[in-house]
C-alpha cells in the first residue's frame, strides 16, 4: 500500500512540475562494484563536469573514512543530512567544492527518510556516492535514484565482483534496469567488449537490462589532480579522463527518465 501512496504522491509532483514549467532534479546513485574502484572520484568529477555545462549540482557523501568525499574536500567539520533533517537548510549545510557543487555526508545513523530528498534541493542533478548495506541494498536515501549506476574496473575480480553487486541490487530493489560505467579503461575496444559481456550475462540470467553509463579512460592525470584536491575536469581540462567525464555529463543529462519516479522499495 506505502508504495502505491508513493508512486501517486511522485507521480502528482512530476505533473506538477510540468505545469509550473520545472523540472524536479535527477538523483543518480553511483555504486561501487568492490572497496577501491574509484567511485569517490567519479562522483567529483561527474559534478564538476555538470557544474561547467552551467547545472546545481549536490553531491550526497554516503561513504566514511579518510578516502571519502567529505574527508577529502570538506574536512571534519563539515555538516551532514541529520542537520538537513533537523531543520537547517541544505544551502546551509551543505559545503560548497571548488569545483562549484555542493556536498552533504550522509552518515550512519542519519535519518535519509525524512523527506524526499529532491523536495529539499532546487539545483537539477543530486548524485549519491552510495554505500550498500550487508544484503548489497542500497540506503533508503539513495533507493530515490532515478538511475542507479554500478561503478567497475577492466579487471577480472572488478567484473565478477560487478556481477555480483548487480544481482544483488536486482534483488533487493525488483530492479528490472541498471547502468554499467567502466572506470580507467586502457582504450575503447576494451570497454565495449566488458560493457557487451556484462549486459548480456544480466539480460541472459537476471532478465536485467544493463545500460551502459560510459567509460573513463586510466590516465595518470587522474592522481595529479587528486594531489592537487581537485577534479581532473578543474586541473587538466584537455586531459583524456576530464574530456570523458565532460561526455558522460552530457549524455547523463539526456537519459530517459522513469516514468513515474519512485522509491526502489526493498523486497
């Protein structure tokens, strides 16, 4: 019954939106397919590709540690989703990048399901650097993507681990559509032919459309930016990886979205 309720109350703001000629921002949770892929970086990247096509952009920080985006650009001070849910404006709490996007932690034991998260943010894109739990769901904060994408590396252990991380989300949230992005790839020839092995195995076996999301060329420009605490889009503009995050933003913009945007309740 909830997800009837809420399937109605998205479907009636989306028609309202329509009318008053706006558009409610698109949430893209990005998921790592194992620890170590790089899924922080592509995060930062993407936002700050999208900020230069002249879009508001919040990155969501679901992830912890020292390598998290929030430890990284933000510092331990910075302010998190529970200071949203309390009442403190996300223009307020969210710290602004160098890049131009706005970042917000979300951390455990923060309350992600108190309000829609695109009813507290008036920019167009919310990306979620998202964390799993232990049954590979995704949070309750990050299930209001409208496309879920599953971050991998051209390795064996990345695309097996990939697999597994799809099969999981598919069964956790009756996904029926995923996206597939592959991170530092040697060159596209490469990328086509795991992007091509992965949607078919998930066509084959899960009855899963898998999509692809793009391909971010390995680049050594990559970790100068990151030395320099900035996107590889900000420091090396002409670089091949910024160049692909710079396509990846454009096209993202364009995906199709749901028809009805809804939560991905859990099963």
């Amino acid at each position: 019954m909830s997800k009837v309720v809420s399937d109605q109350a998205d479907g009636l703001r989306n028609l309202m939106a329509q009318h008053s000629g706006t558009q409610a921002a698109r949430v893209i949770a990005l998921v790592g397919s194992s620890p170590r892929i790089g899924v922080t970086s592509v995060a930062l990247n993407l936002a700050a590709a999208l900020v230069q096509q002249g879009k508001e952009v919040l990155l969501l920080d679901e992830q912890s540690g020292a390598r998290s985006a929030t430890a990284m650009w933000a510092g331990a001070t910075a302010r998190s989703w529970s200071d949203v849910a309390g009442g403190l404006p996300l223009s307020t709490a969210a710290s602004r990048l160098a890049c131009g996007a706005l970042l917000l932690a979300v951390r455990p034991g923060d309350a992600p399901a108190v309000a829609e998260v695109r009813n507290l943010f008036q920019g167009q894109v919310i990306l979620v650097d998202a964390g799993l739990d232990r049954d590979g769901a995704l949070s309750p904060l990050a299930a209001q993507a409208d496309d879920v994408v599953v971050v991998l590396r051209p390795q064996a252990a990345s695309i097996t681990a990939a697999y597994a991380c799809i099969k999981q989300l598919h069964y956790a949230h009756a996904l029926q559509r995923l996206r597939i992005m592959l991170n530092l790839a040697a060159g596209m020839p490469e990328a086509q032919r795991v992007l091509g092995n992965l949607a078919g195995a998930g066509s084959r076996y899960l009855g899963l459309a898998l999509e692809p999301a793009g391909c971010v060329a390995e680049d050594p420009q990559l970790v100068r930016a990151l030395g320099l605490k900035l996107s590889v889009v900000e420091a090396f503009q002409t670089s091949a990886a910024a160049i692909d995050f710079r396509r990846i933003a454009g096209q993202l913009l364009q995906w199709p979205r749901p028809v009805v945007n809804r939560n991905l309740d859990t099963v």
